[in-house]
C-alpha cells in the first residue's frame, strides 16, 4: 500500500523518479523499489519522502486522515 501512496505523491508534485532520487540522495532505481514495495521502507527514509512531498506518514502507512489518538 505505502508503494502506491508514493507513487500517487511523486506524480502530484510533478516529479520524476530521477529528481526524487537526487533529493534523496539516491538511485531512481531505489525510488521505484519503494513505489513497487521491492524495498521495505524504514522510518528516516518515510520522513525524508513525506517532507519531500509535504504529506503526513499516516497518509503513506494508509492510517485514516482523522484517526483519534490516544491522550497521554
């Protein structure tokens, strides 16, 4: 599931898988093994892709957009 969301947030900012790839530092052949779940994600990598394109981590995990958290 979180391939496809970052897959859908690439083409919304108009970006290519090379650009992304430079602005993270790595190959577009490791961007698209992420959009095609070849390569789990791990966390320092979903907050480099969810500040690249200015989306929240819940929406990538696929976690509802108004989801109630627990009061600590």
């Amino acid at each position: 599931m979180y391939g496809k969301k970052l897959k859908e947030a690439r083409k919304k900012s108009n970006l290519t898988l090379e650009q992304v790839a430079q602005r993270l530092h790595t190959t577009h052949a490791t961007i698209s093994r992420y959009e095609n779940e070849k390569r789990k994600i791990d966390i320092d990598t979903l907050k480099q892709f969810c500040a690249l394109y200015n989306i929240s981590s819940d929406y990538i995990i696929g976690l509802p957009e108004n989801m109630p958290y627990p009061k600590s």
